[in-house]
C-alpha cells in the first residue's frame, strides 16, 4: 500500500510542476531579438519586454517617452494595433559571429478601417553590448515626409 501513496504522491508532484508558468525562451538570433522588440511594443504593449531586448541608448529613448502610445507615435512612427509581424530580410549570414552589427528587415500588416495596411521597419541589431543581441537603433522611414 506504500508504494501506492509513494506514485499518487509523484503524479501529484509531477502534475504541480507541469503546471506552472512556461519559461520564456530568451531570444538568441537578430532576427529573434528584433521581432520580440516590436511584438513587446505593437502586441503586448509592454514597454519593460521592449527594454529588455534594446541597447543602453534605446533604452534611455524608449524610457523618455515611457508609454507605449509615444513610442510607436514618436520613435517608431507606426501607430497600429496588433499587427502581423514577419521578419523578411536579415544582413545576418553564416558569419554573423564575425559582426557586430546586422541590419533586419520587419513587414508589419494590420487592419485600419476595415482596410489592410502595410509597412515596413529596419532596425539594427548589435551584440556589442554585454555579447548578447540587442536592438541598437529603430532606423527611420525613408519614405516618411512631414507633408
């Protein structure tokens, strides 16, 4: 009879652990680290997720503006909502080890009154600080123009 409460026991223990919070997988790629920065900002509107992927002068950036509302307004210059994030395009190769700088190309599609709308985002993704992947600098829209 033991050995039966000793099982329920560990079914019980193993049903416990199974249940609790999944870790978050830490992104490790460019690719990985810049589409979790726009996913932290335009899907989880959650500025400390974005921080924790941005390079110190980013970060000084993104904390001047605090709240996710002036952020995609004033340092991204994409106001949408829960956009269809892709990463498309990534200067990153085989070699990657060997930079310390790649640049990443993001399509975003989303819908704004009812019509389908699509941009595009570079960023540049650094390991230079703390050798981990970073985003260094949200590049500005070349086709951007203030009318």
């Amino acid at each position: 009879m033991s050995w039966l409460k000793t099982a329920a026991l560990l079914m019980m223990t193993t049903v416990l652990f199974a249940c609790g919070e999944p870790e978050e997988k830490v992104p490790t790629d460019p690719e990985d680290v810049a589409l979790a920065f726009f996913t932290a900002i335009y899907v989880d509107d959650n500025v400390e997720k974005a921080l924790e992927v941005s390079g110190p002068d980013l970060q000084d950036l993104l904390s001047h503006y605090r709240n996710v509302t002036a952020i995609k307004r004033h340092v991204i210059g994409m106001e949408i909502e829960s956009p269809d994030i892709q990463v498309k395009n990534s200067s990153a190769d085989f070699f990657r080890k060997l930079t310390d700088d790649v640049e990443v190309e993001l399509h975003f599609s989303a819908y704004i009154d009812g019509r389908v709308y699509k941009d595009v985002r570079f960023v540049i993704v650094s390991q230079e600080f703390q050798g981990q992947w970073v985003v260094k600098k949200v590049v500005a829209d070349p086709f951007a123009s203030n009318g």
